[in-house]
C-alpha cells in the first residue's frame, strides 16, 4: 500500500511569483471569455510581484498536466490584489492569505477556494478535480431563487448558507432567522443544528439566537468542545453581523446588543472586555453620523486607554506584541496534518523510494506589525477632524492624541493630521511647519507627496 506524507512549510508575509497563465488582459475580459467558452473562471489573487521570492514554489502550476487540466475546463486570470477589481471579491469572501485560487461561474458565483503554491502537482490535480466536481452543482444565485420562490424549504436553505459560509461570506444573519423559524422547538436539541445556527452569525438579539440556547447544555458544549478558531469566528460573525444591520436600520439598541455580547467574549479580561465593547459603540455613531455621541464617546474612549498610559510603557507592550507576533508566525503543520518520525521515513525511503512523496506549500498571510497605539491615537484625532467641530476643546483634544502618535511614532500622515487641526484651530504658523515636517518625511520614507503640497499650498493660502 502506498504511503502518502507530506511536509509542509509556511512562509508568512513573503509574495510569489505565479507562471503567466492568463487567459485575458483584465478580470472583466476574463468573465466575458467565461461566458462566450461557457466555462467557469479560475481568479487567482497573490500579492505585489515586487515581494515575489519563492519562484521555485509555483512549479507544480508549471507542470504540463496542471496545464493542460486548466486549459480544457477552466479560464484563468491571475492577478495581485492591487488590481481594484478584484478588491470586492477580496472583500466579500475575505480573502487574507495569498495567494488565493478562486473558482467562480461566469456570473461572478464563486463555487470553491483553495490557497498556497506547491512544487509539487499533486496539490494542484486535487483541487482542480474538487473545482470540477463542485462546479457541477447548483450554484450561490439559483439557491437564492429557490429560497426566495419557497422560504419554508430548510433543506435548500441549508445548502444555500453552507456555501455561502464555504466563500467566506459570513453576512447570513437573515437567512439563518428564516431557517430558525421553520424548525420546531425539539429540534434545537440537536447539537448540529444549533452549531450551524451559531456559524451562520444570527443576530445577537434576534430570535435564531435565542432559540439556540434553548439547551444550554449544548451550546456550552459546542463553546467548549469545538476549536478555538471556530468559536472565535462565531462569535466575530455574530457581532458583526449585529452591529452592520444596527448600523443599517439605526438601530441603537441592537448595536448595544453587539456591543455587549464583544464584552462578554473576553472572559475574565474585563479591560479588554469594555474597550472593544465601547470601540464598537465608536464605531456605530460615527456611521450614522451621530457626531455629539460620537465626540463624547471618543473623548472619554481615547483619554481611557491610550492617554492614561505613559509612552515608554506603550513602547515597551508593542515589542512585547511584535515578539508574540513574530512566535505566532513561525512555521506550523496546518491542522489535521499527519506527521512521521525522521526514523519512519528513512525506513520507508530506504524499504521503497517511490513510496513517499515530499511536498511544499507555501503561504503568505497578511502581518500587520505596525505601531497600532500610534495609528490608533491618529486616527482618532483625525476623526475628530473629520466630524467638521469647530469646538476648540474637542479638537485641542485631538491634538494631545496626535501629538502622542507622532511622539510613539514620528511619520509622515500623523504630521498632516496634526496640521489640520493646527489650522482648524486657526494656529496657520504652526500648521505649516506640520505640513513641511510631514512633506520631508513622505519623501524620507519613499511615499507620494504630493497631494501634501497641494494641502501645504491651501493651509498657507488659507483655502484648507
């Protein structure tokens, strides 16, 4: 019998090169040639050629049967995700690890994902075999047809959810209402339907969500026994979900509800609890441009958790952040992955050389290792700016939090918020001097500056 092992190793934060293998100049001639050929698209999505390091990763896709399998079913456009039109399916399928294959019909309905670069073939046959098999079945737009033609049909509704959660799309709150009110009250007993509800993201105070905890014994199972990263993306679900349709209807009390259930999912870390609880509240009123509670809240919020903390103690947390960041990323088997002893192998190798096939797989993933203090007390000053206050409290307010970025870390944006309040405030000299220190830091740090001389140019002629 033969044996299969595969070692893996993750490369975070590094771009690849992908083989040119376009079958179109642009994402939109790609979808039109899918249409003429009746053939679904293959989008694949990797980061900027300039972080292109690992070429040699991409030549399982160089393989002549990859090819040729690609060629007979599929079209395929391969872009970076700079490329603006592919930056909504980014968004809606939250692609975060590159680069990402995206197979969809020629009406945009995508029916699988997969991501990571081999040497190997093999990766590459398996998932154009799985694309091939699923592309086969009822696609996203024509369940939602049948859903809306009979709302009562759980078991279409259930196909329809799933595959949504499959893409990556996570906004199904109202679907899973509509499902949660066809069931019967016994049937919250079952631990597999009420995990489905919970992974769908019901409303925090919606009726699907109430009626999931009809045993409690299950749903403290299901948040005791499933894996971490499940539970968290539940729950991430269930607020955002929540606090997007509070946003949407206006909703006060329903952004309450998100912002209570982010409380309570800290556990005992009742700090943390309370400032992404009130961070969300932040981030309700400012979207429905309530601009006095917005204020208010910012004030009371910034002043709290990051002016009541000394800058050496703010550094001192971040490179602590930067070394758990840094332990997070190191290479890992992905879950599930069978490992086998260097003795094992040998064994095998020496008992059958072709009994064993190496495979690498590399994946880039998204750090973010900046100063989030920093970025975080700029752009809370900025939209203080933003709000349009010509209150001189609120925006001498803004400029102790700018101050205290450009103190934690002196870039050339933070520079050219404190100017706008500078000048907002009437201060032109000292806007100025802002502006020009932010202008000689862009051009240090190898960024665009010229949209500052343009605001350079209206402070002085005080058009800002």
């Amino acid at each position: 019998m033969k044996i299969i092992f595969s070692l893996f190793i993750l490369f975070f934060s590094p771009s690849i090169a992908l083989c040119q293998l376009n079958d179109a100049k642009s994402f939109t001639d790609a979808i039109n040639l899918a249409k003429k050929k009746d053939k679904p698209l293959l989008l694949i999505i990797s980061l900027s050629p300039k972080y292109a390091t690992y070429v040699e990763a991409n030549a399982g896709l160089q393989d002549k049967e990859v090819k040729d399998k690609l060629r007979d079913n599929f079209i395929v456009f391969s872009t970076t995700r700079t490329d603006t039109s592919v930056w909504q399916a980014v968004s809606s399928y939250k692609i975060n690890s590159f680069p990402t294959f995206v197979f969809m019909h020629a009406n945009k309905d995508v029916f699988h994902k997969d991501f990571g670069l081999s040497i190997s073939k093999h990766k590459y046959l398996s998932m154009l075999a799985t694309a091939t098999t699923l592309s086969k079945e009822k696609p996203i737009s024509i369940l939602e047809k049948e859903y809306l033609a009979d709302k009562s049909d759980n078991y279409n509704l259930k196909k329809l959810i799933d595959l949504r959660l499959k893409n990556g799309i996570t906004n199904n709150a109202e679907l899973i209402e509509q499902f949660a009110s066809n069931l019967k009250i016994g049937d919250f007993n079952d631990y597999q339907t009420v995990l489905f509800i919970l992974q769908a993201g019901p409303f925090a105070d919606g009726t699907a969500y109430r009626l999931a905890y009809t045993n409690k014994k299950i749903t403290d199972s299901i948040y005791k026994t499933e894996p971490l990263q499940k539970r968290i993306d539940m729950n991430n679900a269930i607020i955002q979900n929540t606090l997007s349709n509070a946003i949407k209807t206006k909703n006060i009390r329903q952004a309450q509800s998100a912002a209570n259930m982010t409380r309570s999912t800290n556990g005992n870390n009742y700090r943390v609890g309370y400032k992404n609880a009130e961070n969300n509240m932040l981030f309700y009123f400012k979207s429905v441009k309530d601009t006095g509670n917005y204020i208010q809240n910012a004030i009371r919020y910034y002043d709290a958790y990051y002016m009541n903390i000394s800058a050496d103690s703010i550094k001192n947390i971040e490179v602590k952040q930067r070394q758990l960041a840094i332990e997070k990323s190191k290479p890992s088997l992905p879950a599930g992955a069978n490992t086998v002893s260097k003795n094992t192998l040998d064994s095998l190798l020496k008992a059958n050389p072709n009994s064993v096939r190496t495979e690498t797989r590399v994946v880039s993933t998204i750090a973010n290792m900046s100063n989030s203090y920093a970025n975080e007390l700029n752009s809370g000053a900025w939209s203080i700016y933003e709000t349009g206050t010509k209150n001189i409290n609120h925006l001498l307010k803004a400029v102790t939090w700018s101050t205290r970025s450009i103190e934690l870390q002196s870039i050339s944006s933070y520079h050219d918020t404190l100017a706008h309040l500078f000048y907002r405030l009437g201060y032109f000299e000292q806007a100025v001097k802002a502006q020009a220190t932010a202008i000689d830091l862009a051009k240090i740090e190898g960024r665009p500056y010229e949209s500052l001389q343009q605001e350079l140019k209206k402070i002085k002629n005080k058009e800002l």
